[in-house]
C-alpha cells in the first residue's frame, strides 16, 4: 500500500466522522482532532475505521502517533503487512 492509498482512506474515514470537514484545509501536519474540531470519541472510531478499511492493528498506546495525517502515513506504512 503507497502513500497515496493511504492518504485517501484517511480521508475517506474522516468524512464518514466529520463529512462537513474541508479535507483540502487539512495539511499533513495539522492536528486532526483541532483543525477538524472532533472529540476524543470521533477520533476513536477514527482510529477505529483506520482498522478496518486498512487491517492494521492500532495498540490504544499508539493513539498519541497519529495526531496529524503525516504521522499517520508514516506509521501506517511502517505497520501494513
């Protein structure tokens, strides 16, 4: 799985959480949670989602990783089997 393909589940789960959010105002080092205003909650079944679409599990210790898509990417490459 690249980068891109990545990049676009990431926002494919995001608009099922927050489907008003502007994906294009979201750089890869902005922090999900502040620039798309979601909670905690969101942003577990964010995480959640992540899970499902990509089958890589994500430890709840590793939540504080994926703060901003970058991150993300990053760590999702480093896991996908």
């Amino acid at each position: 799985m690249n980068e891109e393909q990545i990049r676009k589940t990431i926002v494919d789960v995001l608009g099922q959480i927050a489907p008003e959010a502007d994906f294009d105002e979201l750089s890869p080092d902005d922090n999900i949670q502040k620039t798309l205003d979601i909670d905690s909650f969101d942003f577990l079944n964010f995480i959640i989602g992540l899970n499902d679409k990509l089958g890589v599990d994500i430890p709840e210790s590793d939540y504080g990783q994926l703060a901003t898509p970058a991150k993300i990417i990053s760590y999702i490459s480093a896991h996908v089997e």
